[in-house]
C-alpha cells in the first residue's frame, strides 16, 4: 500500500489511484479525502488485531494454550497487514483526536485479552507487570513492521511466539524502587548545532516531521531567525540525517568495543544489551523519529544508514546465533529487530516508570534474543 511505503504524508490521493489502476475521481467517489482513506485502513487494521484476539478467547482449555492461540491470532494479522501496521506504529498520531482515541481503544483491548490470559498462567504478577509483558509482547509481534526482512509464515509463526512464551514465563527482576530519569547532557551556548540538533529531534518526536518547520527549531533552540540555522545545517532534511548518523553510529560503534572487550558473544551480548537500553531510554525521541520519520531522510543518506543498519544488526545476529546454533541466519536477525522493537515500544509506553525499569527491559530483551 502507498501508506506504508511513504508514508500518509508521502503520497497524494493520485498516487494511489495510480497505484490502483484508476483515475483520481473514481477514488474520490469512494473516499472524500487522502485522510479518510487513512483513517479507514488504520482502524481496519486495529480492528483485525481485536478480531484476531476475540477469536482465541474460548478456542482452548487452559491459560498456556489460549496464550499461544492468541499470539498467532495476533502474529498472523500482523503478517497479513505488514505495510499498515507500520501506520499504526509510526504514524497513529496523524490521526484526529477522535479517531486516534478508538485506535487505543483498539490496542487496549488487545493488551487486555493477553494480560487476562497472562494472569491465569502468572497469579503472582502484578497489573502493571502484567501490562509491560502485553506490551512487550505486542512490540515483539508488530516489530515485523519495523523491516522488510522475509521469513516463511510457520517459521515467523513459530519464532515470534516462541519469543512472546519467554517473556510469558520469564522470572522478572525487582522493578525500580525509584523513576528513571534520561540522563541529560548540557549543551554550552556556543554549541549551537548540537543544541539545534536535540531541540529539532524533541519536534520531530512531538509534532511529526512534516509538521515542523526550520522557524520552529530556530525558536526552539533561542535563535533570532531560521537564517541562523543555516550556518550549521542546510536545511530541515540534513538535520534530520544528521540525527540518524548519529543513532546509527552509536548502535554500530558499540559493537566492536563489546566483542573485543569481552570473553565470549554471551558476555558481548550482556553489554551491547545494556547500552542498548541505556541510549534508547536516554534517547526516547530519537529512538522513535529514527523509525517513524526514516522515509523523509534524502535518498542517498537513507542507503547509507541502511547498509550501517543492515550491518550492525548481522553483527548483534551472529552473538545471537553463536549462543543459539539452531537459529537461521534470517532467524537471528528477526529476533535482534523484535527485541530492538520491544526496547522502544517499553521505553515510550513506560517513560520513567520503576515498573520497566532499565535492569527489567534489558533482562527481557535478553529473553527475546536468546530463550
């Protein structure tokens, strides 16, 4: 779908008809507006995640097998809808009010259905545990939007609930006694590109990129006029790519300090997993422009970060597959994108919560990866 390939403001009403293979009229005869064909394939996909889980309500005897029953439920709607559920990742937030409010709506009565299941096999959890283990799970399952990495369906099937069941049956860690709060480093005044850099970043996470404009970084970090922005950057769009280097930098230049610095890819793994976590909930804005505003990234820069992305997660893959031999290749890397996803799908939903707290993420994420 033109949506999830640029994104709702990526396209216009004639590339889609084009696409379809029909003049712009004919869709407008069906849809009043570009917004109202999102708005309609969004909550068509909300609505296949409910229907995919009141499916599984009653389908089998005990708390374990009416989990799994769901998972796949979930697991096949996702893979089904692949294009869209990036919408819902990514771009919900386009939505009006009104319409955003029965999108949650949609997802809290998936995150119910797993957390009622996941009370009849853990007792002993928590609503909040419960809540974070839905969520993670969810995160784990829709990942498969986050990429174009292609599995065959029983085999997807099969990884991605199995990875969900690890988190079911983990033994959590203690959460936080206190909040977490992001470690914060000041800029000096005379940093004005780094100060431009972060204050664009907490726009483009807030309003979305299109939606900002170089005036409104230029207010936001205490400049005169957007002229003055130009003496650091060339425009929105670099510094957009220049915030991506930079989280595609540190992901990939964590890699080789960890390998080297450590006796075996288990420990490398421990390492690479708490900076993972570290820099993502230090960086929760970044984290998620990175994969909500990838497309709006000049096209030469977003095949550079392609290739540093495509290598680093081959890297964290192999330190995946030394410690579970009977994973793919194609396997590994599925998992290392899902346990990614969970991390920043955990990171928003529970911003400074001691209930996901930095030492209970890291713990499921090595869950994901390795059972």
């Amino acid at each position: 779908m033109a949506f999830g390939a640029a994104g709702y403001h990526g396209v216009s009403m004639e590339d889609i008809a084009a696409g379809l293979g029909i003049s712009s009229a004919a869709l407008y005869r069906h849809y009043p507006s570009k917004y109202a064909l999102f708005r309609e394939e969004l909550l068509r996909v909300g609505r296949a995640f409910t229907a995919s889980i009141d499916a599984s309500v009653d389908a089998t005897p005990t708390a374990a097998e009416r989990l799994r029953h769901m998972l796949t439920g979930l697991i096949g709607a996702t893979v089904e809808n692949r294009a869209t559920v990036t919408l819902v990742r990514w771009e919900g937030r386009y939505l009006e009010p009104a319409d955003r409010l029965v999108l949650d709506e949609q997802r809290t009565c998936v995150q119910v259905a797993l957390d009622e299941q996941l009370a009849a096999l853990r007792p002993e959890l928590t609503a909040p545990d419960l809540r974070m283990l839905s969520t993670a799970m969810f995160g784990v399952i829709t990942s498969i939007a986050d990429h174009h990495a292609a599995l065959p369906a029983r085999t997807l099937n099969r990884l991605l609930g199995e990875a969900c069941l690890a988190l079911a049956e983990s033994g959590l860690p203690p959460a936080a006694t206190i909040s977490e709060l992001p470690t914060q480093v000041e800029i000096p005044d005379s940093f004005k590109h780094e100060l431009l850099l972060r204050k664009a970043v907490e726009l483009f996470h807030e309003r979305g990129y299109p939606n900002v404009s170089v005036e409104d970084i230029a207010s936001a970090a205490g400049l005169s006029a957007a002229s003055a922005v130009y003496r650091f950057y060339r425009g929105k769009s670099d510094i957009l790519a220049a915030a991506f280097r930079r989280a595609a930098d540190r992901v990939s230049g964590a890699i080789g300090p960890a390998v080297a610095g450590t006796p075996d890819s288990g420990a490398a793994l421990d390492v690479l997993i708490g900076q993972f976590v570290t820099d993502t909930f230090d960086e929760r804005a970044l984290a998620v422009v990175y994969y909500a505003e990838f497309g709006h990234v000049p096209a030469e820069e977003r095949a550079v970060l392609r290739n540093i992305q495509r290598l680093s997660v081959q890297e964290w893959a192999r330190l995946v597959r030394e410690e579970r031999p009977e994973l793919s290749a194609a396997e590994s890397r599925f998992l290392v994108h899902a346990a990614f996803a969970m991390v920043i799908d955990l990171g928003q939903a529970f911003a400074g919560n001691p209930i996901a707290c930095r030492a209970r993420v890291a713990y499921l994420m090595r869950r994901v990866l390795l059972g």
